[in-house]
C-alpha cells in the first residue's frame, strides 16, 4: 500500500503540473506552476507532522491513512471541477469563435 500511495503522489503531481500548464495563458503559466509546486511542498513538508500529530494523540496508523486518503480524494475531487470548468470554457470559445466565422 505504501508502494502505491508514493507511485500515486508523485503520478499527482504530475498531473497537477500539467493540468496547470494547460489551464494558465502564456504569461502566467511560470507562476502558477510556481505556486502549484509550491503548494505540493507545503504539503510534502506538513503531511510527516500531522500524521506525528494524530499518531500522538493514540488515533493509530489507521487514521493517517483515513487522513491521507481524504486529503488526495478533496485534491482529486478539485482538480475535476478545474478540468470541468477549463472544459466548458473551451466550448464557449470554440463555439464563439465558430459563430465570428
């Protein structure tokens, strides 16, 4: 399972990189991939303390992965609304730019 939450996290951020990428113009593109990569470390540098913390506090193994896990389905389910957003963006423009012609 560890195995696959490691692959899991770096496939994410992965993904994240691109889907910033691809939803930023040209010229804000560095910076938010900036931040983006900021953010993931932030995360990277907090999620060893807050799994000490709820170890500390006698909740046991189990609700770092319980935390863990609602912390990448909340990424997950936020990253849809951005790709459903980005898309229904696309439309609009595509079928503005059909209706110019």
């Amino acid at each position: 399972m560890l195995v696959l939450a490691g692959v899991g996290t770096h496939g994410t951020q992965c993904l994240v990189i691109a889907a910033v990428a691809n939803y930023y113009p040209d010229h804000m593109r560095g910076t938010a991939l900036c931040w983006a990569l900021g953010v993931g470390r932030l995360g990277a540098v907090a999620a060893p303390q807050v799994g000490g913390l709820l170890l500390a506090m006698g909740l046991g193994t189990n609700s770092n992965f319980f935390a863990f896990a609602f912390s990448a389905l909340l990424a997950g389910g936020l990253l849809m609304v951005v790709a459903m957003r980005s898309a229904r963006k696309h439309r609009t423009q595509t079928s503005t730019n059909e209706y110019m012609q």
